[in-house]
C-alpha cells in the first residue's frame, strides 16, 4: 500500500521548484521567484499543496476556496479555470487530473510548513539522541526564520483560515519550545522580557507564564516573578469563568515554580547577567514633516494607524501600510498620525519621502545612508557596499524605539531594506498601491471622504459664512470633488482666494466633466498632476485597459464584459485589471466588477481621447457590443427555455460565443447586473456609425423579454424610441422594424394600448415578407392581447390566430405555444369554451419542460381559461404553480398578474377572506408593475371587503379602480367596475361579477 510520504514523493516535480505558505503563498523555480496570480488562484495552489501529494476533489477545492455566501454560480468551472492557469504556471506534469480531483506531485521538502511543523518532533529526536540543548534549539530556530508573516496572507477562504488557525498554534509551540530551551541554556538575559510580550499575545499559555517566572526569577526579580503568577492566577479565574473550577486554577507544574521560587531553588536563583548594549552616545532624531493646522475629519483612519503602531506586547516591529489614490490624504493622514504617537517612540521619528510616484523613485540605498547620518555616523564611516549599510543601520536601530515615517513608496522592495530588524520600533509607511508582499505588515485601505467630514472640510477653509449661505451649493462643490481631499482643498483655495465668487459659480465651473479637472488646479495643487504621476508609471497595457474602461458610460463593469472590450481572454483581463486595482487607479469593491473614482474616470477618459484613435475605441466597442448581445440571446433562451434561433427576431450576425447559462435565474440575473452597461452601448450605436446599428436595436429587444416590469419599461421605450428614429434616418429599415416593435410591446406592458398599437403597426408595415416572419408574429400576438384588454375580441383572435400561424410555419414551438395561450382566452371570451381550454393546454404543452419564463405563461394563459371554464380548482393549481416560477425567476409584472388571478378566483368560489389577503399581498407589487394590474386587484379587493361588510372601504377600492381603468382607456373593465360600484350603491353587497373579470397581463 502506498504510504503517506510515497504519495509526496511519487512522480516527484523538478527539485528547483520551492513552495512559501507561512506568509504570502510564494512559488521560485532555480531561486527566481514566479507569479502565482491572483487571490483565489493561490487559494486553490494552497489546498493541493496542503494535501500533500493526495487527490482533491473539485467539490472539496470549491469548498475550500469559497465561502457559502461567496460562491460562485459555477464553482467547478472557476476551478478548472484556475488548474488551467497553474499548469501554465508550474507545468503540466506537476498538477494530476485524477477523477474528478487534482493532485499537486511536489516533493515534502519544497514546501516550507514540511519542516515547520515537524520542527518540534526533530528537536526531540536530537536531544533523544544525545544532542544537546543548543543543537535542539537550532531546530527550532530555523524552524521559525520560516515564518515570514501571517500564514497564507491575504486568502480569505474557509481553508486558508483553519490552515491559518492550525499554523499558528504550531508556531506558538514552537515559540514556547525554543523559550524554554533558551531557558535551560541560560544565555537570554532578555528572555522575561521576550516571553512577557508573548504573554499578551498568547495570553491563555501557562507554559509562557512559566518562562516569564522562571527568566525573571534567574534575572534576580523574584516579586515580579511571584507577581506573574498572581497575575496568572486571577486571569484564568477572570476570563474562564465559563469552564470548570479545575480549568481556571495555574497547572501543577506553574503551582510548583511557584513555590520553589518562594524557597529559593538554587535552580532559579540569578544567573550572571550579559553586559547591556551602551546606547547613550547615540544621538536623538526628530526628522518629521509640519502637520497642517486644517486636518478634519478621518478619526476612525487615525485611531486604527494609532492602534496599529501602539500594539502592547509586540516583539517584532510594526509595519502600517497606507494606501489609497493619488490625492486621498495618505500624507496628510499620516503625518497627523504620527505626530500623535511621538511619546510613544523616545528615541525619535525619521522621515523620507521616497517619490514612489516621480520616474525614478529614490534608491533605498540613498535614504539609508541619510538615516546612517541622523543616526550619528559621519560622512566617512557610511559603508558604500548596500549589505553592510544595512547591517549598520539594523545594528544602530537595535534595542531603540523610534518611529519611521516612509511616505510614497513606489513598491515593497524599496521599503523592505528600510525596515528595523529588532523589536520597539514601528514604521508607517504610504503608497498609492497596496504593497502585498511587506512581511506582517497592518494594512489600511483609505478612501474618500464621508459626506459630512468632506463638507467640514471646504467650511475649514471657505469659511462657515459662506457655506450657511449657500448650503445646498456647498454640497454640490463637495460632489463635483467627489469628496477627494485633494480636489477639495483645491476648491476651497479657489474659492478663499476669490472672495467675490459664490459657491454656486465654483459648482457651475465644475458641471462640465471635460472642464472639471482643469478647474482643479490652484499654485501647486493640481489633481490632475496628482494622477498624471500615476498614469505614467503604467506599461502600454495597463494605460490601455485604463483608457477604455473608463469610456464605458455605466456604473461599474463585470469581469468578461472588460475582457470582451479588451480583446482578451477573463483569466488575463483579470490579471491586468487587478494590476490597476493594486494601483489604486480601478477599484474593485465586489468580486470580477470593476469601476473608477469619478475623476478618476474623468482623468481617463480625458486619455482616452487624447491617446486612442476614434478607430481603436470603436473596434473595442464593436467587440464589447458583440459580445452583449451574445449573451443577451444565451439569457433571452435561457430564460424562456427555447432554442437561441426561436429568440431572433431579425437575422443580426455576432461573432462572440457569449456566456452560457444553467439556469433562468442565472440568465436573469446576469441581465440585472449588466443592464447599465447594456444601454450605454445602446447610446453609442445610436451617435455613432462604427457600431452596428442592427444589434443595438437587438439589444433593446432582448433587455425587453428577459427583464419585462415597470422599473425597465420607460427605458426600453425611450431607448427603442430612439433607435428607431436613427434608423429611419439612416434608411435602415430593418432595424427600425424591430426598434417599433420592441418600443410598442413596451408601451403595452405599460398599458398605453393606443399608443402601442401604432408602434406596432408601423412596424408591421416596415416588415420585410418571410425575412421578417418572426418578427411580424410578435406584433401581430401583441396586437392580440391589446385589442383583447380594449374589449375588442373579434380583433383579437384576429390578430392572435395570424400570430399562431406565423410561428407555426417558422417552426418556434414555444412562441406557437405562447401565442395560443393568449389566442384561447379570446376564444373564451367569445363562449368557445372548448376551443379555448384546447388551445391553452396545447400552448402549455408547448412551452412546458424546464423552468423559465415561458413555461410560467404557459401556465398563467391555461389557468387564465381555466377559470372562464368553470375548473377552478386546477386553474388555482395552475395559478400557484405560475407564480411560483416567477418568483424564481424574479418576473415581478407576471407576479403580479398571477396573484390578480388567484384573487379573481377566490372571490368567484366565494373565499372573499382569502380573496382580500391575496388582493392586499400582491397590491405593492402591481404598484411597481401596471395600474392595470392594481386597478384589477382594487376591484378584487372591493368585491371581497364588502362581502366582509366593510362598505366603506369596499366603495374607495372600486372607486379608485375605476379611475385607473378610465385613464387607460379599458373600456370592458371601465363597464364593469361602474356596474359593480353601481351594485355598492343600491345593495349592502356586492354581487360576484357575471361576467368574470380578467386579471390584465403584465
């Protein structure tokens, strides 16, 4: 049977290869070290090199990576994606497919927590074997030189966390394991104070409580070392009330320390104590910048960097990363910090600037040869080779607290040589980007500033009296700035140095996007200078990916729609955007979605302009469009269950392969999310003639079907309004045929049916003979459920049996289906009850199978008849089965619509208390949908409350419906409802409705 350390070994990889998870997740190959990705790739690179050579499922690597909240909607596949990326990383042969898992074949020994945690078994194999205490403790020594930083630094997953968890008790043993042998060696005459600052960081391990007595008792400080252990004593009675008695009382072994302390064991009486360290000639140091009298606001940002550089008990220094885009305040935030913590720091501060974001950022060689001078050493005694200028300079800063403030660094390297090597002091330093590979650095994300704290601060400057009088136009200055401290002192100087200015002239100066960030610049403030310094540290790529993401008019943009306007597969758009994240010139605030800080954008777009050809932009919006639409008909069949083609209305090329979909909720989903993006490009095609026109009118089209509902329908209607109105212009008669019918399907979703009948004739009338088949079965199946809703049924069946025909000579079983369904409650209407009830089990048969949009029509259309025929139990069992698909799916209009039903339904069975629950359950949702809808429910509502005898409200429901009916000109339900109210005056209770009253459709 194959062996645990076989199945490490077995196939072993290159012996060049050599793994770091005890701090960030590292990879070098022959001493150079290679690049791991991003994130959630190292994550999965982390679990199979946990696993030691074992297989891991997919399921298991999902679980791993993600939390439940956190998953993605296809885990497997971000899975293989990243196991495609690391075998181009590491090479094919390392990383198995076994089944439906992967194996990483590396040997033990190339992983660092191999020797880590076997450190302490090695240690008592030494001294077992007749090694002595020294030897034993070099074990452990280079054990923990392995510990770099926090394990797994900066993963997140469940599995980063309990590998995390575990490694960090093996290093607390360790910690206890090498105290103690220092103990036994005797040569620590620090060894108390070293193991009281891990005390408080380990504050539950009697084992440290034990050392710390034991070295202060050999140190001749037997009352501190009694006092720890009545220190220890009343801890554990304190903090583990919660146990048993037995658990909070100090272990056997401490209980006898404790009393041979108290007799004077000659075994921890004093030892002869090492010579101290002679510091006094070292000079002190005050090297720090001048705060500013103005600093407001960021109280949260400074106690957060105050906790962080005054950690109690720290043994290593502190490191605090700042990091934020340019003109955030970093400078500012932490010069004011670090003037707070001065007493903190006795031996002094230094200060550097290292001009992270000028060409050449200073060599960190230069600034330590400055520090070697403040420190004391002259100009001659500075070494010139860069090792031994390191070693002085941690040999000075040895056993001295000072504080060094290192601001705009340009990257880890620069910083690294620059930080203490000894315990006591603490640096804090500022970068644009976020510097990932600083050691157990604390780091600090700064962003703009809150709205209150941003307006306090143009009232430091301007002046309370001019901001109280004209408060509204304070604020706006503060949104024109988007609350970045740079763009607002900017402002404010403007406005302190103009007196005769008004707040509401800078605001009118800063309207114009093109114009705001020339208006911001003031001496030499500029915030457009302060992102130049940024923008040219950029390699041709990133400035690229910079420029055109920024010409995107949306919010934000999802990963693959960055890729598709890039040109470039996700695995490497993501790489290149996270880059920009990193640099604080993008943010990312949600996973795989990107966006820009507003002048930011503006700043970039600015670039764009100047440094892209109208081509180049065009051709990467051409793709992004492309790409859109693909997806958008993947959603559109998705959604509806039906073949992609069945979808198309006109025949519109696209070369993208577009997302795929599982599920309906996915297609909708998606749809949600992308739907800024969707009309911006929209607007493109309708200004500009490199992008097709025809697909812009698609577009419309497809966001119409799989997003139908109120909050979406005026911008489908403006959007196809103007779309057809370009394409007229531009003689493009197809298109304009399509951009109709989608602006006068939305118009009827809306419940403006006259004004949706013209659209749709007009278009109609555009259509081109059997090219535009579907297209024309569409509008005719639309004009059906007008005419219906108006009352003109004869019309209707008209329209919906041209409808049925046209799809059934085109093949599209599901449209056929959908128009029966509508076809059949006219038939009904008509008294052809057995014509109706077959024609609306065909369409549900038709549009039946997986879930999705249509199916759930299919069944509202069939419970619709149902009904008229009498058959309410299962037209209520159609009803509840509808809606609740459309929940799933997230389609609030037909929501809305199936709850009118069911309560149509219980006021005719005579359930009138169950009829008015319905009614006012579903009333909020026909709010947001159609006033049809909720006219339709009022009068439900009406009927039942009267049955119920409350007159009063009875008469206000139909009242009210009866005026949204009058407004949209539905003439059958206006009858209807005046008769009902008609019925309210002359009787205590209405009768149920003779005629059936229709719940309109969404």
């Amino acid at each position: 049977m194959e062996t645990h350390e076989d199945a490490r070994t077995r196939g072993a990889a290159a012996p060049s290869l050599r793994f770091a998870l005890l701090g960030p997740v590292r990879a070098w190959r022959d001493g150079t070290e290679i690049s791991l990705g991003r994130p959630q790739q190292r994550e999965v690179l982390a679990i199979l090199l946990a696993a030691a050579g074992r297989t891991v499922s997919t399921l298991l690597i999902a679980d791993g990576v993600w939390d439940e909240a956190d998953r993605p909607g296809r885990p497997g596949q971000s899975v293989r994606t990243h196991i495609h990326r690391l075998r181009q990383t590491l090479g094919h042969s390392l990383l198995a497919t076994v089944g439906d898992g992967y194996a990483l074949r590396v040997p033990a020994g190339a992983v660092d927590t191999w020797a880590f945690e076997r450190a302490e078994a090695e240690a008592a194999r030494v001294r077992a074997a007749g090694g002595t205490a020294v030897q034993a403790r070099d074990v452990v020594a280079k054990a923990l030189e392995l510990w770099s930083a926090e394990p797994l630094a900066g993963l997140q997953g469940p599995h980063a966390r309990a590998v995390r968890d575990r490694l960090c008790t093996v290093r607390q043993s360790l910690l206890e394991t090498r105290l103690e042998l220092d103990a036994e060696i005797g040569d620590r005459p620090d060894l108390h104070a070293e193991a009281g600052a891990l005390v408080i960081e380990y504050p539950t391990s009697q084992r440290l409580r034990g050392i710390q007595m034991l070295a202060l008792s050999r140190a001749g400080r037997q009352a501190e070392a009694l006092s720890v252990y009545e220190d220890t004593r009343r801890f554990l009675q304190a903090e583990l009330c919660h146990l048993p008695t037995p658990e909070r009382r100090p272990t056997p072994a401490l209980q006898q320390l404790h009393q041979r302390i108290l007799r004077a064991d000659p075994e921890v009486r004093p030892i002869a104590a090492h010579p101290a360290l002679d510091m006094a000639g070292l000079p002190q140091v005050h090297r720090l910048p001048r705060g500013i009298d103005d600093f407001t606001g960021r109280a949260e940002a400074v106690d957060a960097l105050t906790a962080m550089l005054t950690l109690p008990g720290t043994r290593a220094v502190v490191v605090s990363a700042v990091n934020g885009i340019a003109g955030v305040g970093k400078t500012t935030l932490a010069v004011h910090t670090a003037h707070r913590v001065t007493e903190r720091f006795p031996d002094g501060y230094l200060y550097a600037d290292l001009r992270g974001a000028d060409r050449e950022p200073l060599a960190p060689q230069t600034v330590l040869a400055s520090f070697l001078r403040a420190l004391g050493v002259a100009d001659g005694d500075v070494p010139d080779d860069g090792d031994e200028r390191i070693a002085l300079y941690r040999s000075l800063m040895a056993d001295r607290r000072l504080l060094l403030l290192l601001d705009n660094a340009a990257c880890d390297g620069q910083v690294q040589p620059l930080v203490p090597g000894c315990a006591g002091s603490a640096v804090l330093v500022t970068s644009r980007a976020r510097l990932t590979e600083l050691a157990g650095a604390h780091h600090l994300r700064l962003d703009v500033m809150p709205p209150a704290e941003a307006l306090a601060l143009l009232r430091r400057i301007v002046g309370d009296h001019r901001c109280d009088a004209e408060p509204d136009a304070a604020a706006a200055v503060v949104a024109a700035c988007s609350r970045l401290p740079l763009a607002i002192r900017v402002a404010a100087s403007r406005l302190a140095a103009e007196t005769g200015w008004t707040l509401a002239e800078m605001v009118r100066r800063l309207e114009d996007e093109h114009q705001r960030l020339n208006e911001l610049s003031t001496g030499e403030l500029a915030v457009e200078a302060a992102f130049e310094l940024s923008y040219s540290k950029l390699s041709a790529e990133q400035a690229r990916a910079f420029r055109l993401l920024s010409a995107v008019d949306a919010p934000d943009l999802g990963l693959h729609c960055a890729a598709a306007l890039l040109g470039q597969a996700p695995e490497d758009t993501e790489d290149l955007l996270e880059s920009l994240v990193d640099l604080n010139l993008v943010e990312s605030r949600r996973m795989s979605r990107y966006h820009f800080h507003d002048l930011v954008r503006a700043f970039a777009r600015a670039r764009n302009a100047r440094d892209d050809a109208p081509a180049e932009t065009a051709r990467a919006f051409a793709g992004l469009l492309d790409f859109c639409l693909a997806t958008a008909r993947a959603a559109d069949a998705a959604s509806h269950s039906v073949d992609p083609a069945e979808r198309r209305l006109i025949d519109v090329p696209v070369a993208a392969a577009g997302l795929a979909f599982g599920t309906a909720r996915a297609a909708t989903d998606w749809m949600h999310e992308e739907i800024p993006v969707q009309r911006a490009l929209i607007d493109r095609a309708c200004t500009q003639d490199a992008l097709p026109l025809a697909q812009a009118a698609d577009l419309v089209d497809k966001l119409n079907n799989v997003l139908p509902g109120i909050t979406h329908q005026t911008g489908v209607i403006a959007q196809a309004a103007r779309v057809a109105e370009v394409a007229a212009a531009r003689g493009d008669q197809t298109s304009e045929a399509l951009a109709r019918y989608v602006r006068g399907n939305a118009l009827w979703h809306a419940n403006a049916y006259a004004e949706a009948e013209v659209e749709l004739l007009r278009s109609i009338a555009l259509c081109d003979g059997d090219r535009d088949a579907r297209l024309r079965a569409w509008a005719h199946l639309t004009l059906c459920a007008g005419a219906r809703v108006r009352g003109r049924t004869g019309e209707a069946i008209e329209h919906g049996e041209a409808s049925v025909h046209l799809f059934r000579a085109a093949g599209a079983d599901t449209a056929e289906g959908t128009a029966l369904g509508e076809l059949a409650f006219n038939y009904a209407r008509q008294g052809r009850l057995a014509e109706a009830r077959a024609a609306a089990e065909r369409g549900a048969e038709l549009v039946g199978g997986e879930p999705s949009v249509s199916k759930a029509i299919g069944l509202y259309y069939l419970a619709r008849v149902l009904r008229l025929c009498d058959d309410h139990d299962e037209a209520l069992r159609c009803a509840q089965e509808a809606l609740e698909l459309f929940r799933i799916l997230n389609v609030s209009a037909f929501e809305a619509a199936t709850g009118t039903l069911m309560a149509d339904l219980h006021v005719q069975t005579g359930q009138h208390r169950l009829a008015a629950d319905v009614a006012e359950t579903f009333l909020p949702v026909a709010r947001q949908t159609s006033g049809m809808l909720e006219a339709s429910l009022l009068r439900a509502l009406g009927c039942s409350l009267d049955r119920l005898g409350q007159h009063t409200r009875a008469r206000t429901c139909l009242e009210t419906a009866h005026e949204l009916f009058e407004q949209r000109q539905a003439q059958a339900d206006i009858d209807q409802t005046r008769a009902l109210l008609a019925g309210l005056a002359c009787s205590p209770a209405v009768s149920d409705p003779t005629s059936k009253s229709e719940p309109c459709d969404a």
